[in-house]
C-alpha cells in the first residue's frame, strides 16, 4: 500500500485528478461482493483506481482507458511497479474512439467529464448481463447542488454537463441508477430486464 501513497503524492504534486478513497473503497468492495472479473475503466490518469481495482480480489481484469500520452506513460510505469503487468491492459487511446467487443461487470466512467453521456452510449453495448456502470465525481466538489461554489465560466459549464448526465440518468428507462453520497459523489446503473 506505500506504493499507492506514492501515486496519490505524485497526482497530488502534479496536479493529476485521481479518485478519492472512498470512491475507489467503495468500488472495490463492489466488485469484490459482485465476483466482478472483468472491469474497464475510462479515464486512467496514473493508474492510481485500476492498481486498487486489480488488487481488490482473485482474478480480476482490468482494462483501462486513457488519452494523455504522458499519464499512459506515467501508468504503464506505475502498473508495472505493481507486478500488475498480467492483470491490467493500459490502453493509450481516445475513449470515444477506441473499439472493443468485449463484456465487462463494471464499467468506471472517470474520463472527461463533458463526455459522460456519450460514454455512457457508447460502452452500455459491452456490458455483461448484470453488469453494472459506476459513475464518479456526480457532485463535484459540492459545485452540481450548488452552483455558487463555481469560480469560472468553463467551471460552471462543466457543472452544468454533469447536471445533464444526471438528468440523463434519471430518465433512461434503459438503465436504473442508484445515487451515493461517498466521495465526490457516485451512481451506480444497472440495465432493467
């Protein structure tokens, strides 16, 4: 676990965006309690989540996303420092492009924010029966229930995204998501069959 406190020290010096430990503890519990084997991540930053998901229980895979060069470079880096070279494929590519007929238990959208919806669309067709989307940073440091924390014109844009993926959310009869309140604010969308 030293090796962790080393990323989030990294990510924080370096002004990385990583999940916070209550979303990701919250995760892993999730997919220790579900026997979720396969996960994809969009949106790898560091490494920092798919490290803890691939540790979270026996033989989980993870697939994860990324389209910063230098933060691939940085995870691949950070994965192999883990051993996890066998349980995490890193993938340097741009998430609404990249392609993949595979299924997953869980899929983690925390990529760029202004795209949720169009991952959401995009990746619901590789999910596995009972497979679940998690979605972080729903609250945004308090900014979506509360607009007056904004500081900025693209801030209060990028909140006003997140207020329409929720929306979005709520009136998908394809999927029902349930809402919680850890970390900067998650949901969990499962398919209604």
């Amino acid at each position: 676990m030293e090796e962790l406190v080393d990323i989030k020290n990294y990510a924080k010096l370096h002004g990385v965006p990583i999940a916070q430990d209550e979303s990701s503890d919250f995760i892993c519990t999730y997919i220790k309690e579900h026997n979720c084997k396969k996960v994809l991540e969009i949106g790898t930053a560091i490494g920092f989540s798919s490290i803890k998901f691939a540790q979270a229980s026996e033989g989980v895979f993870v697939t994860t996303v990324e389209s910063d060069i230098d933060r691939h470079i940085k995870a691949k880096d950070n994965i192999h420092q883990h051993g996890l070279d066998d349980k995490i494929n890193a993938v340097y590519a741009d998430a609404l492009k990249w392609q993949s007929d595979e299924k997953f238990d869980l899929i983690f959208i925390d990529g760029a924010k202004a795209q949720y919806i169009n991952f959401f669309e995009k990746y619901k067709e590789n999910l596995a029966p009972g497979g679940v989307i998690i979605t972080d940073n729903l609250s945004f440091h308090g900014m979506v229930e509360d607009m007056s924390l904004t500081y900025n014109y693209s801030t209060k844009r990028l909140v006003r995204k997140i207020r329409k993926y929720i929306e979005f959310l709520q009136a998908n009869t394809e999927f029902h998501t349930d809402y919680y309140k850890c970390g900067d604010g998650i949901s969990v969308s499962s398919r209604i069959n």
